[in-house]
C-alpha cells in the first residue's frame, strides 16, 4: 500500500468513526425520546443507559455489517477507490446535522447509503452499485419496518387500553412509568446492533477494497469496538433537538404509549438485525409514536411535523447522494482533493455548529413544546420557560 492510499485510508477510517458518532447522538432520540418525555427517565441518565447498550448491543451481530460490505457496492467486479468511500461518508455526515440542526429525525442510514451510491456512481459508474441489493436489503425493507412497527404500536396501545380502562390511573402510570425503563433499553440494545454496524460495514468495505482483508469477510475485532465506542460516545451527548421532536412533537405520550411504542420498535429491529436488513432505526420509531397516536383516543397526532419527517425521509436518500457525488468528483482529484473535501466538510460542519448555538436544546428544555422547522432561520418557536428560564 503506498503513501497516499494509506492517508486515504487513514481519512475514511477517521470520518466513518465522525459519521458514528453523528449517528449516535442524531438518534438518541429514538430509544429514549418517549421515556424522558413521560419523565420514565432522567434526561442525563437516559442518554447514559442509552451509550452503553449501544455499546454492548455492537458486538451482537455483525450481519447488518456483512450486508453493507459485500451487498450494495460491486468491490469486486470494478475498482472502489477509498477516496470514493470517504466522499459518501462525507455527503452521509453533512446531511446528519443538517438535520440535527433543525430538529427533524431523518434517517442516518439512508444517509450513508446514498451518500456512498452518490459517490461510487461518479467515481466507478452505475455497475459500481449493486441496485437489487440497495433495493431489497435497504428501500423495501424501510417501508414495510415503519408500516409493521406503526401497525404493532397501534394495536399495543388499544389492548393496553382495553385491560388498563377499569384500573387506578395513577397505578397504571406507575407500572407502564416502570415497563419504559425496561423497552428503552431494549430499543438502546437494538440499536447498537443495527446502527452501529453501518460504521462497521463501511470501514471493513474501505479495508476490502485496499486488499488488507478479503471480500465477505466479517469487521475486524478492532472495528466493532472503535464503531461501538464511537456511537456509545455520540449517544452519550445526546441529540437533543431530536429528542424534542420524537417525543413532543408528534404526539403527547402517556407511559402506556411510550411503553407500547419502545415495545415495537424494539421488536422490529431486532428482527431485521437478524436478517441483516440494514433498516433506519429513526423510521420505525417515529412510525411506532405515529401509531400509538392513533391508537388512542384524545392522543392526535400532530401531522404537520410528521409530513416534513416523511419529505426528510424522501429527500435523505437522494440529497446525500448529491452531496457525496460533489465530494466524490473533487475527491477523484487525488490526495489534495480528498484534503480539500475534508476541510470543506469541517467548514460546514462548524457554520452549522455556531447556527445551532442560537437557540439551544440540552437536557434542560428537552421536555419544552417546540415546533420542528424546516428553515433554521426562522422566528424561534414560542416555548414554555424552562425552569432555568423562570428563575
């Protein structure tokens, strides 16, 4: 491996490690964002419990991996420059905190893959993507997980409804108030068996396409624990302005439709794990909230943020293609190209840093009603003071 192959190399590494930490913090949201809604949990000790299942959740399986590294890019039929790798992931990171910054819970795995079929189509050309695989293993598989996750919520709800409607309110509070603390963690554990594979996937794809380990094989022990720690650390801090959106914007959750929504998504993750679909976490649990919304009556469900979610999950797949392609074609350039989208990258990801900084969500306001923008600069939402605020 010569000089600037292993720079390449070293880079990709580095910004899929970037790209799992943006990962983990952009979908905190969707194991705990129901939980600290209904105050099941604390804020800080959410996202705690929350980055050490992601953790221990990366070294269950590594079939989501295998899926990504072997079942979408033809490695071994044209040649996969590491600097191709490097721009999608490049797209898949500018895309996660855009929309971070204004709220919405877009999908970081369609993400990644669009931004790498963005970035392979310029570098190697359309036989570069395997099409049927991006098809089945990805887009099928994220239409039925939301519609199944959803369906399974709404049912839960209304069961849970019929056998709860003569008890004490307050002691079905309390129980369901306990039961969250049990299905968020499930739905933290799911997650780090299909999130944090996606790194996984990418790097063992970039390590493939050097010739350092063969195709079809397995992430190198290394790499699960570099992927694991990196979205655990993401999480950790919480995506906050996610948060907000998942369990306050959609719906009003009561600890019976927290409870049956982490229920189904944890239930459909898991299943697709499994089976190696590499599905968006954040789309079966937006869809799982949805349907506990309609599931019970005098919980509507607040369609005006749930359609910008779903035009953010239309527009994901081919916006960061677009992105990555840009990246790709300066990138092709060779070593300075590679440099130069990096420190393009880094450029954008400060300016939307500093935007953020006008109207910050941390633990504090997370639970504060706000209103999901599709333009961050906007009027800044009319919110209920914090108590901070109050003081």
């Amino acid at each position: 491996m010569d000089i600037t192959t292993l720079v390449v190399v070293g880079l990709v590494i580095a910004v899929a490690l970037i790209f799992d930490f943006t990962n983990g913090f952009h979908d905190t949201a969707n194991a705990m964002a129901t939980s600290i809604a209904t105050g099941a949990l604390k804020p800080k000790t959410a996202v705690i419990a929350a980055g050490t299942l992601n953790l221990i959740g990366a070294f269950l399986s590594t079939e989501v991996a295998n899926t990504i590294s072997g079942g979408l890019i033809n490695e071994s039929e044209v040649y996969i420059g590491p600097e191709f790798i490097f721009a999608g992931v490049m797209g898949a990171i500018i895309w996660n905190l855009l929309t971070w910054l204004v709220g919405l819970p877009s999908s970081s795995s369609h993400a990644l893959f669009g931004g790498l079929v963005g970035a392979v189509i310029v570098g190697a050309g359309v036989e570069g993507v395997n099409f049927m695989g991006v098809l089945t293993k990805i887009l099928i598989p994220a239409l039925v997980s939301v519609l199944v996750a959803g369906l399974a919520s709404c049912l839960a709800i209304k069961v849970i409804t019929f056998i709860t409607k003569k008890m004490n309110p307050e002691n079905v509070d309390s129980g369901f108030r306990h039961g969250q603390t049990v299905t968020a963690c499930l739905v933290a554990l799911s997650h780090g068996t299909n999130d944090a594979q996606k790194t996984m996937g990418i790097i063992t794809l970039t390590l493939i396409a050097v010739g350092v380990q063969p195709s079809g094989s397995d992430p190198q022990l290394w790499v699960i624990a570099a992927c694991g720690f990196a979205i655990a650390l993401g999480t950790y801090m919480g995506g906050w302005r996610v948060i907000r959106t998942l369990g306050k914007g959609l719906t009003e959750i009561s600890t019976p439709q927290g409870f049956a929504a982490e229920a189904s998504s944890a239930a459909t993750i898991l299943v697709s794990s499994h089976l190696g679909f590499a599905l968006s976490t954040t789309q079966v649990c937006s869809g799982s909230i949805i349907g506990v919304g309609l599931g019970k009556k005098g919980a509507p469900v607040n369609w005006g943020v749930a359609g910008k979610m779903v035009i953010a999950w239309l527009v994901t797949f081919p916006a960061a293609a677009l992105v990555g392609a840009a990246a790709c074609a300066l990138a092709k350039m060779g070593l300075p190209g590679t440099i130069a989208v990096a420190v393009i990258g880094a450029i954008v990801a400060f300016i939307i840093f500093r935007l953020s900084r006008r109207n910050p969500v941390n633990a504090m306001n997370v639970n504060d009603q706000a209103e999901v923008k599709l333009n961050p600069d906007d009027e800044a939402p009319k919110t209920k003071p914090t108590q901070a605020q109050a003081a």
